[in-house]
C-alpha cells in the first residue's frame, strides 16, 4: 500500500502538485481576466439579476432554471474541499496556502465564465430528450478534435471517481465515526443507497434535490462558522496576518507546524482551490449546459457567483475558523496511517531550530534524512529504540503500538526504509498534527458549543459532500453518455454507487492524491480548448452585452 501510494504521489506532484500545473492554471485565468475586461467584476452584478430569473423567458429550450442549474453545480463544488480541503492545504503549506486559495477563486470567476458559456453554446440534445453539454462538446463541434474530446470525457468519468465520489464519503464516513462512533462501513451501506435513489432520476430529480440542499447547507455551516470565530475574536487579526504575512516567504515552525515554504504553500493553495471550486476543471460547464437560455452567456455570468460563493465565502469562514481556534499547528490523540507515517533512524525535537532547518528539509524535498532500517522492539506498547517517527509532518509523541485485538503489543516489528511491516497485525498510536475534516470538526469545538461544534461539521459535512457525489455522478453519466451512448448510464451509476461504498472505509491518503490526479488531467485538455476559442468568447459576449443593451437601456 504504501508503495502505491508513492507511484500516486509522484504522478500527482508531477501534475496538480507541480508548480508548471498552478501557473497555467492561475495564467489562463489572468489572462482571460485581462482579455475579456475583468468580467468577474464588471457584470457581477448584472449576475446576480440573470441568477434570480429577471430576464428568463418561458418558452426557452433547457432542462433546468438558472438557479438549479447554479445550485447543481455548486453542489458539485461545495463539498469536501470546502471543509476537509481547506484544513488540508493550511495542514501542508500554512495560512498563506489560504492566501493563494482565495487569488485561483478571483482568477477562477472570469475561467468559470468562459468555459460555461462555451460549453452551453454549443450544447446537443442526446436521444432521450435531454440536453448534454460541456466542453466534450465544444471540442467536438467548434475545434473539431473529437480526440481530445474524448480524452476529457474519459478523464471526467474517473475524475467522478476521484473527485465525486471516494473523497467525499471518505470524509463523511471518517467525520461520523470520529463524532458519532458509526462504523464507516454501516454510513458507507446507507449513503450509498440514499445515492442510487436521487441519482437514477436523472438532472431533473438532481436539480430538485441540490435547490434546496445547498441553501440549507449552506446556512447552517455559516451559522456554526461565525460561532467560533467571534468566540476567538481576539484572534481574528492575528489569523487574516498570518495568511498575508507570509505569501511570498512561506510559514516558519510555529508548534508542531514544521514549516512550509512559498513553493509549497502556493501550490497546495492553488491546488485545493481548483479542488474546491472546480475553475478550470471543465466540470461546472456539464450542470450549466442544462439551463433554460438562449443566451450562452448568460448563464456564464450565473457561473461567476460559484467560486465566489464556494471559495471567497465558504473557504474563507473555514480558513478563519482553523486559524483563530489555534488547532492548525497543535498535536491531538491520532491513529497513525501508515501511509503518512515515516520512522526516522534519529531523534529529532521539533523545539530545536537546528532540528526544525532539517526537518523543514526533508518535508518539503530539499534534503534527505536517514531512515530507519531494522527491528523496532517493543515492549508493553513503547518502542525501545532511540528513534522519532514523523506522523502528519510533525514529530510524534506519546506513542503506543498496539496489536489487532487492541490490547498494547509486545514484540518486534520489522521496519524497512522508514516503512513498518503491515503484515506485523500492529497500528501505532499517538500525538500529531491532524488534518482534513478531523482538523475542522476539533476547530468548530473552540466555540460557544463546545464539543457541539462537531455536529456542525459532520452534519455540513454530510451534506455538502452527498451533494458533490450527487452532481458528479450527473457529470459522469453525460460523460459516459457522450463516449458510449445512453445505453451505457444505467452500468455508470451502478458502479459509481459501489466504489461510493467501498471509499467510506479505505486510505484517505491515497484517495486525496487520486483526486488531485485526475483533476489535472481533466483541466489541461479544457483549458487548451477555452485558450484556443478565446476570439469565439470575446465576440460572443460583445454580441450578447449589445443585444442586452439595446433591449434593457435603463439596466
């Protein structure tokens, strides 16, 4: 496991881990920003008007409104990136991964824009009656690269698995059993069935459904947000300087944060921000293509209020939570993965500079350090050797081995390479940085409610994540509908339900670095598309202001 884990790792550094992946991404946005006229904040406004049905007409061709259409695809992205994500990216690069979040959300207005206006332009009517679109369909009909379309229709089938659906109930399964004690495998069962219901009706049950989930989500996350940040009002400064001083420097050892330098901090950050709001992914387009409107356009400017409502708002308010409640670099009571887990040939103290230099190294790729190789020898839980065991990027402690049947173990463990036998029938215990949705449910208790404060989470956590499962399952099927035809939706759906299952009880850990595989590789082919039809979009959307102009000259 931890072998394939590393196969995975490298492969998604290499792509959305790699700093060449966050410049195109944040460069196509920039440059589309400055093309097109800072449109996110040009008609942001105007946005607002078309999303709330000022201008719709009812004899337009489409299968949803506007605002289902924007509650379908905010589905899609307020989800675990918002609430496991964000913990996520400030546990590997600090607060000013937050900083960098916030900026491919700006940038991702104006992406989001035009790759929705595209893919609803030139959108098809499948056999069955519905609308299908996305930027498979632009690619086919406009670029005429029918290759390239189904490179990306293909990618988004597994990224419904990458994306969709392993990370979202890996994050409700574990935030249930950390809150409730509910086996992962018995919320896994039940999720997975209330899935298949919603899903197999189709974009019209799926829509009726996220228009009133996300709103409800949506408040009460907010409500329990506000609650822990004005209970650390004292710290609320602080935290917004924390995300601003350290930009451009990266964020010093502070606790048992080992420290992150900018390389690491503005790729985590741009990472998980495309995570969270999908800018650039080509996977909000799909949801979109659906709405009632002839007009392309405007149901690009409904797409600008997405990242600002899922990554400006949201994020922020998560952002803020972690970092005024003080947890971020704190060490709590964690069962060790093995797969996050490296045992040291040395000791190391995460309180000396000289130790901190070296291990900020070795964390972040700079400098190797020695592993240990050999027995581990146990006795009554406590490890004998003279050793430290990095856990979460930061130094252990309080560690206990315990076998299978829970009881402290006595023994020795082989341990190859900084790696421990898996086949020893032993887990380690201990004090560590914790990370993703744990990392937020322990902030949301800094609060007037106490350990309350993890009901929000789990809660808002099951339904913003039930509710990204539900959209990407819509994404996959047009994809697969796009590659093989109607026929092929009803298998899709089927297999989605179970890998949806099996992902409540598997390795977080591999399941994040697979999502941020196939992220890229859906966002490269769409934003090569977009850049290639950036004349298209500009005369587009003249076309659409001086049409809207001319018969609406007082608004």
């Amino acid at each position: 496991m931890h072998s394939i884990n590393a196969f995975l790792a490298g492969i998604e550094q290499y792509l959305g881990g790699s700093q060449w992946f966050t410049l195109v991404l944040l460069g196509t946005g920039l440059f589309f920003t400055i093309y097109l006229k800072f449109p996110q904040i040009r008609f942001f406004g105007h946005a607002l008007k078309v999303v709330r049905g000022k201008y719709d007409k009812a004899d337009e061709k489409g299968d949803t409104s506007h605002f289902q259409a924007l509650t379908t695809a905010l589905s899609g992205t307020v989800g675990t990136g918002n609430i496991a994500g964000v913990a996520f990216a400030i546990y590997l690069g600090g607060p000013a991964a937050l900083f960098w979040m916030l900026m491919t959300a700006i940038l991702g207005m104006t992406t989001k824009f035009v790759e929705v206006s595209l893919s609803h332009k030139y959108r098809e009517t499948d056999e069955e009656g519905f609308i299908s679109g996305g930027p498979m369909y632009y690619m086919k009909n406009k670029l005429k690269m029918p290759g390239l379309a189904a490179f990306f229709a293909a990618m988004t089938v597994v990224s419904s698995f990458g994306t969709g659906s392993l990370p979202q109930i890996n994050s409700i399964s574990s935030s249930l059993h950390s809150t409730f004690g509910i086996e992962k495998m018995l919320s896994g069962g039940v999720l997975a069935i209330l899935l298949a219901i919603v899903i197999l009706g189709g974009i019209k049950r799926i829509a009726k459904v996220t228009e009133k989930l996300v709103p409800t989500m949506a408040i009460i996350y907010f409500v329990g947000a506000i609650a822990v940040i004005f209970y650390n009002y004292q710290n609320i400064v602080p935290a917004i300087e924390s995300i601003f001083s350290s930009i451009f420097t990266g964020t010093a050892a502070t606790g048992g944060f080992l420290g992150a330098g900018f390389a690491y901090a503005f790729n985590r950050g741009v990472n998980r921000g495309l995570f969270s709001n999908e800018a650039g992914q080509g996977s909000a387009p799909i949801a979109h293509a659906a709405a009632r409107t002839e007009e392309p356009v405007s149901e690009g400017m409904v797409a600008i209020l997405e990242p600002f409502i899922d990554t400006i708002i949201i994020c922020s308010l998560t952002g803020l939570v972690i970092l005024s409640s003080g947890v971020w670099n704190e060490k709590f009571p964690n069962q060790f993965q093995s797969t996050d887990m490296s045992i040291m040939a040395d000791v190391y103290d995460d309180a000396n500079k000289d130790d901190q230099s070296k291990l900020f190294n070795f964390l972040n790729g700079k400098k190797e350090l020695p592993l240990f190789s050999g027995e581990l020898l146990v006795e009554n839980g406590k490890i004998q050797n003279k050793l430290s065991i990095i856990h979460a990027r930061s130094i252990a402690e309080d560690i206990l081995v315990y076998n299978t049947q829970d009881s402290l173990f006595t023994g020795k463990i082989n341990v190859n390479n900084g790696v421990y036998d898996e086949n020893s029938d032993t887990y380690f215990k201990g004090q560590s940085l914790i990370h993703s949705a744990p990392l937020t449910a322990e902030a949301f208790t800094r609060s007037y409610l106490g350990d309350w404060g993890r009901w929000i989470v789990s809660i808002g956590l099951l339904l913003f994540a039930f509710s990204t499962a539900i959209a990407w399952a819509y994404y996959g099927g047009r994809s697969v509908t796009y590659l093989f035809g109607a026929k092929g939706v009803l298998p899709y759906r089927i297999i989605y339900c179970i890998g949806f299952f099996i992902a409540s009880f598997a390795d977080t850990t591999i399941i994040w670095t697979l999502s941020g595989i196939t992220i890229a590789l859906m966002a490269l082919p769409n934003l090569l598309g977009i850049l290639l039809l950036r004349k298209d979009m500009k005369d587009t959307l003249n076309s659409y202001w001086t049409k809207f102009k001319a018969e609406h000259p007082n608004d």
